[in-house]
C-alpha cells in the first residue's frame, strides 16, 4: 500500500469515529420529550400509515439536524404520504401525550395550531394523538382531521370518536405498559 492511500485511510477511519462519537453524544443528551416524539412516529409508520398503504413523500428534519443548524422546512408537520390507491397527498402531524390534564390533552401551542390551518389549506392535514401506554406503542391512537378540531387541547370524550383501533393488546404489552409506569411513577415520587 502505497503512503498516499495509508493516510487517506487514516483521515477516514479517524472521521468515521469521530461521527460516531458525536452520534452517541447526540442521541445521549437529546431530550427525553423528542424521544418520545420519535418513538410514536415510529410507531405511526409501522402500525397506522404502513409502507403497504402509504408513500412517505416528506418527513421533518430530527432534532439533531435542527439542533446544529435549524432547517426552515420542519415547521412542516411531521409527515407527508400518499396514498398508494388513489395517490392522495396529506399531512399528518404526530403528538404523544401521556396523560390529561382536567380531561383534556393539549396536542399543540397556539402558534403550531394557527400554522397547521395554513398548510391544511393546500394539503389536508390529519393529527395523530397517541395516549398512554409507551410512545412506541400507546393504548390510544386518534387521527383526528384539523378541519375537525377547534382548540389546540381536546376533551377526551372529543376524541374518542376518532380513535384508530389497532392490534395493540399483546400479552407483552401490558407487562411493558407496567414497568414503563412503575419506572415513571417511581422518578416523579424521587423528584418530590
């Protein structure tokens, strides 16, 4: 091997961990709530919006892309797909919440709802709520179309009428569902 092609091979190996380094740091420190974002979108692209049924044609940028250097297009909703059959383009913005709050959930900000009715001009756009359980695999799931919705929180017996039955009951579930609130209620009763 010649020196040239030696060194080259440095710099690239010294580069990859180097972004690997940064990688782990960056997922390490990134807050727990844009965790739980990932997961329920995860969740909504293997169990609601399947790659069977829906092109993913956009996704917003993560939060470490716009950590470093904020990209304008995710003030987008989450996603855009289309459908396979009749090739309809929409929205879907997804919010996890895991509990209420006097018998509301409030999905979004006032300035993120007032964004959402713009781009629900052009495109439709559907608001996906998934509540308790574990983001990855919540109990409820509701897509709710904004045209549907008036306030940025929703009384549960709103949504309610618009909850998406999936195949979350696994004998698993319920075991997870368990450890995840005995670990979450045993770190809020370690803050008090």
């Amino acid at each position: 091997m010649d020196k040239g092609k030696f060194i080259r091979n440095i710099y690239y190996l010294s580069k990859r961990l180097i972004n690997a380094t940064s990688a782990f740091f960056n997922e390490l420190f990134k807050p727990t709530s844009f965790l739980k974002g990932d997961d329920f979108e995860e969740c909504l692209r293997k169990k609601v919006f399947t790659k069977d049924k829906y092109d993913l044609v956009m996704k917003t940028h993560d939060y470490n892309k716009n950590h470093k250097d904020y990209i304008e297009s995710s003030l987008y909703p989450d996603y855009m797909f289309r459908d396979r059959i009749n090739k309809q383009e929409f929205f879907v913005e997804a919010k996890y919440r895991e509990k209420e709050y006097q018998g509301k959930i409030k999905w979004c900000k006032q300035s993120q709802f007032k964004r959402y009715k713009y781009f629900n001009k052009e495109d439709k756009v559907l608001i996906a709520i998934g509540y308790g359980g574990r983001p990855k695999n919540p109990k409820h799931i509701f897509i709710i179309p904004l045209e549907d919705i008036k306030y940025n929180s929703l009384y549960l017996s709103f949504l309610w009428n618009y909850e998406y039955i999936n195949d979350r009951r696994r004998i698993i579930d319920g075991y997870l569902d368990r450890i995840y609130d005995y670990s979450k209620t045993k770190s809020e009763s370690t803050l008090q």
